[in-house]
C-alpha cells in the first residue's frame, strides 16, 4: 500500500479535523460543568451571605452599643487604679509615720523602764546601807549586851587555886 500525498494529506487532516471537532466537544463540556459549578458556588455563596449578613449587622449594632460602655469601663478602671495609687502611697506614708511614732514611745518607755530600775536598784542598795549597818550594829550591841546578861545571870563556880608552876613560865604561852 503505497498512498499517495494527496491522499496523505486529507487522512492528516481529516485526523487532526476530528481531533479538533473532539477538544471543541471536550471543551464544551468542561463549559457546561463550570458553569454548572460556578452557578452552585454562587448559590452557595448568596447563602453564606444570607446567614452572614445578619451576623455581622448584628456584632456591629453590638459594638457600637457595648463600644462606648467599654470605653467608660476602660476609663473607670484607670480613675480607679489612679485612686489605688494615691490610696496606697497614702496609706504607706501612714504606715511610716505610726512605726516611726511607735519606735519613738518604744524608745521613751524603754528609758522610763530603765531609769525607773535603776532608780529602784539605788533606792534598795541605799536602804540596805541605811537599815543593814545600822542592824548590824545593833545586832552586835545585842548580841553583847545578852552575852553579859547570861555572863551576869549565871552563877559563879567556886574557883579553886591552882598551884603556879613557874618552871615553865610563859614558855607554854606561843601565838
């Protein structure tokens, strides 16, 4: 079989004819299903909006209602925290101010304290030098005055003279 170019010819373009009658075919149906598709995403679409919509309407109406109220929370906060502040700075100079007071009358009663024991402390070493000698003496007069009643009260023992032995002398006597 021996064509000839002629004949060639027309079978290639009868071949590529058809080939590009198939990609219109093709193309025409890929077409229709986008289409078909873009419809079906619009629709979706149109819906989401649907429901969207008054979502969004809604959180805006919300914000612009709550928005003010959120600035004046805001606000109120910061007074509030300024006034915290100046409470607290306040009350810490307060703080100080008593220690430091209390610190002051500690130290005063601790002098009263002190000055008052030893005031106390002379005062009793004062009365035992006062009320002791003097009780010592009197102690030591007593104690001589009952020491020559009981030599005066009792009676006296026959004393019997001893012979003097001189050989001694005052040998025996040493201190």
């Amino acid at each position: 079989m021996h064509f000839d170019p002629q004949t060639l010819q027309i079978f290639v373009a009868a071949v590529v004819g058809g080939t590009l009658l198939l990609q219109v075919i093709l193309l025409v149906v890929i077409l229709f299903f986008v289409r078909k598709a873009a419809i079906a995403v619009r629709e979706d679409i149109n819906e989401i909006r649907d429901s969207i919509t008054p979502l969004v309407s809604d959180t805006r109406e919300l914000l612009a209602s709550v928005g003010p109220k959120i600035e004046s929370t805001a606000s109120d906060m910061a007074v509030i925290t300024q006034a915290l502040r100046e409470q607290t700075t306040s009350v810490q100079s307060t703080v100080l101010e008593i220690s430091d007071r209390a610190r002051h009358q500690a130290g005063r009663v601790d002098f009263m304290v002190t000055t008052v024991l030893d005031k106390a402390d002379r005062a009793g070493a004062m009365v035992n030098d006062t009320v002791a000698k003097p009780l010592r003496q009197l102690t030591g007069i007593l104690a001589g005055v009952k020491a020559v009643v009981e030599t005066l009260r009792e009676p006296q023992p026959p004393q019997a003279k001893r012979p003097v032995d001189r050989t001694h002398g005052d040998s025996g006597m040493f201190v």
